[in-house]
C-alpha cells in the first residue's frame, strides 16, 4: 500500500501539482466536485459548480423579451 501522496509525485513529478486547481467542495446540485477555476459560485445555502446549477438549484429562469 502507498501513500496518495507518493503516488501524485510519481505521476505529476511533484507534490502538489502546480498546475493543479484548488478543490473548494461539492456542488450541492450535481455532487460533482469544485475547483477554484473561476466557474464556482457560493451562496448562503452552499457552493455550486457554475451558474447554471445555482439557477437549477434556486429554479431561477431566464425570461427573454
């Protein structure tokens, strides 16, 4: 058994990854991981992936004139 971390360095070549986006959390609507990639947005109830699932979320429509 190795470390996680042993097995990064040996992938990326270092530990941690420089190119490698920060993980905020989960996205309360999809579950699907965030990273701080400048798509995440946070509410008072949670943190979200991107806009689209906080306007899922809220059931916030876009109404075109």
């Amino acid at each position: 058994m190795t470390h996680p971390d042993i097995i990064t360095a040996e992938i990326f070549g270092s530990y941690p990854p420089q190119d490698a986006e920060e993980r905020l959390g989960e996205c309360i609507y999809c579950e699907q991981p965030v990273y701080d990639d400048g798509e995440a947005v946070q509410s008072t109830d949670g943190l979200f992936c991107n806009m689209d699932c906080c306007c899922e979320y809220y059931e916030i429509t876009n109404i075109n004139r």
